[in-house]
C-alpha cells in the first residue's frame, strides 16, 4: 500500500505527466471560440490596425517621398595612398559623380558612425579590402552600410556604386578580351549591402502595413495574460483544475489556442492589407510565415510571463498595455526614425518589435539575411526562457 500511494504522488508531480491529447484540444478549441466570440478584442485586433494603417499611410505619405535628390553624404573608410583603393576615390572625385556624392574620409568605422549618428552621413563606404585583378578571390571589396528603411539618399549611392561595378566589369572583360589600354583592373561582385533597419520601403503604406501587423501582434500578449490569469488565479480556474484537466493539459491547450488565434489575424491582416491596400508583402511567403509564427510564439509568452511575475491579470494587462506602445514607438513603428543615434540605435534592438519589423522589412525587400535569422533567433531564445518560467510556476503549485 505504502509503494501504491508513493508511486501515485510521484506519478501527479512528474512535469507534464498525463498531457492528456483530448483535454488539450478541448482546452485549446474552447480558448479559440471564447477568442473568436469576443468582439472587442476581435475590433481592436483586426479593425483597429487597418483603420490605422490608412490613417498613417496617407497622412504621413509625404514623409516618405523625396521631393529633390539632393547630395548623398558618405563616410569613407579604409582608402590608403598609393593602394587599390586610389581607383574608388578617383571615381568619387569625377565631377559628375562629385555633384550627387560628397565623401568624407575617416579613420574607422566607429568615426564613420558617429558622423552618421550627427546627420551628416547617410552612409558608410568601406574600401579597405578593395583589390585589382590579381589576387582578388572571391572577397567582397566594397562594404556599405546605413541604408535604412526608407532611406531614399542609401538608394542613390547603391546606385552610383552599381554603375562603378558595371564599368569594373566591363575593363574586366576587355582585359580578358587582350585589350590593355586601360590601366585600371578590377573583379566583380564588388558591392555588398547591409541593411540597418530593412530595405527601403515603397510607400507609407507599406511601411505602416509592416509596423502596424508588429504592434497587432505583440498585443496578442494580452489574450495570453487574460487566459492564464482566469485560469491559474482565479475562481473560475481553481474549478476547471478540480475537474480532470490536469494543470499541464491546461496550461499547454491554452498556449496553443492563444498562437492559433494570433495567426488566423495576422493572415487576414495580410490578405486584407495585400488586396485592399495594395501593401507589397514581397516573394518570400514563407519567411514573413514564419517570423509572423516567431512574433505570435514571443507575445504569447509575453503574456504568460506578465502573469507569472506580479500574479494579478489586471496589473498584467496594464503593464503590457503601457509596454506595448513603447516597443513600437522605440521601433519607429508610429514614425520613421532614419538616423536614430548610436544611444537610441542600441535602445531599438531591445525592442522585440524592432527585431520583428527588421526581419520582415529585410524578407520583404531583400535585406541582409543573416542579420534576419539573429533577430528570429533572438526572438525564440526570449520566448524559451519566458515559457520556461511560466511553466515553472504551473509544477510549483499548478498556480502561477
């Protein structure tokens, strides 16, 4: 008898022992339909964001378009006297190209980014590994970085940049060709872009359409906080517990119909957005797919985390609800931030929705993909260790 009852109390206290498939579901289609049936949830989650989406997108269209090209100002980095990098600055200093380009060369990159951080560079221009023909293998020499979201000054210097390369290419064909009246050697891919905050987008609209779905998503926290609370802290919860949902099928079914609700919204979100607004989501569904999934996984957690910490699902839901508006705002998801500093620069990669917006601008507009999958990666790492401490107080006590 003594083995029977032991064997029984270590079997209630293994971790997600007896997740019970059924129970789960259960769970997980009743937090789905109670989602669904909520109307003002469903008005500040769906009607809301495409309200603010045409506001923004029209209101601050202007901010978006140049009025005149003007002159693209960029930091030089890595030209040496008597190197390979003399032909990047001749081709600056051609009179026709001087009149678009001004540059201004410094010592590193850190003085390249202060020069940015003050406003008067739109970009970084390394020279440094710049090299001729011969033994050129495969490096990339030319390194730009800065060209924000929007920046329509980092589109013209891509472009100069691009028609250097073009006419490298071509003394590189002539020379092939036995043809050596030129002097100049060079080697091809020569340009490598990195963005900071995404590619540039093509329109207000585009660009809200993007910080608007973040904002909606990371506003998901609160179904999560919400269900976990009336679960875990409430009346009504202690008597589901007493049933025979176990604290595990519970706390996992209600995970889940949290994140299902948040992607049937971003779906419609984008469908509506793409054919009403006409808003370019790019040629990569899949990836906006999953770091939409990404974003939906971290609020969720988000929200069991808020819950986990004070304990009170009115305190949660105040917090994030303050939050929330300054992880956007930070992001520049209200108002395009170009040139943000190199304090505030180091502020938005602290907000997820800086992570996520970065990561869907690069997807949808090519950006550097690399920094993409650090982002994602950073994303589910946060939301690990907040599902871990949610889970951790369910097996303490089966009350968070």
């Amino acid at each position: 008898m003594q083995n029977d009852a032991y064997e029984t109390m270590r079997t209630k206290r293994t971790p997600w022992n007896g997740v019970n498939l059924v129970k789960m579901l259960s769970v997980f289609w009743m937090t789905v339909l109670r989602n669904v049936r909520d109307r003002g949830s469903f008005t500040e989650m769906l009607l809301m964001p495409m309200l603010l989406i045409f506001i923004l997108g029209n209101a601050l269209g202007g901010f978006f378009t140049p009025t005149e090209i003007g002159q693209v100002r960029a930091a030089l980095v890595g030209h040496e006297a008597g190197t390979d990098s003399d032909v990047v600055l001749e081709f600056f200093q051609i009179e026709e190209i001087a009149s678009l380009v001004e540059i201004q060369s410094v010592d590193t990159w850190e003085d390249g980014r202060q020069l940015m951080a003050s406003g008067w560079a739109h970009a970084i221009v390394d020279v440094s590994q710049f090299r001729g023909v011969n033994g050129q293998e495969g490096t990339v020499p030319i390194l730009v970085e800065g060209l924000s979201a929007g920046s329509f000054s980092g589109q013209v210097l891509t472009t100069i940049l691009d028609s250097f390369v073009n006419g490298a290419n071509t003394v590189e064909a002539r020379i092939q060709m036995g043809d050596f009246r030129m002097q100049h050697e060079y080697l091809g891919p020569f340009l490598q872009e990195e963005s900071v905050s995404g590619a540039a987008a093509t329109s207000a609209v585009d660009y809200y359409a993007v910080t608007m779905l973040v904002m909606t998503i990371l506003y998901g926290a609160l179904y999560a906080s919400a269900g976990m609370s009336e679960d875990f802290l409430e009346p009504v919860g202690r008597r589901i517990r007493s049933t025979a949902i176990g604290p595990w099928s519970l706390f996992t079914g209600k995970v889940l119909g949290v994140v299902f609700t948040l992607t049937w919204q971003i779906a419609l979100l984008i469908l509506f957005t793409a054919f009403v607004y006409d808003v370019n989501w790019g040629s990569q569904p899949w990836a906006i797919a999953g770091i939409c999934l990404s974003a939906a996984m971290f609020s969720t957690a988000l929200g069991v985390m808020a819950v986990t910490v004070v304990r009170d699902g009115r305190i949660a839901a105040n917090i994030l609800n303050s939050l929330i508006p300054l992880f956007t705002l930070v992001a520049g998801g209200y108002i395009r931030i170009d040139y943000p500093g190199a304090v505030f620069a180091f502020l938005q990669r602290l907000s997820p929705s800086f992570l996520v917006q970065t990561a869907l601008f690069n997807s949808i507009y090519g950006g550097g993909t690399q920094q993409t999958m650090m982002y994602v990666a950073v994303l589910w790492s946060l939301t690990l260790v907040m599902f871990a401490a949610g889970a951790f107080f369910v097996q303490r006590g089966s009350d968070v």
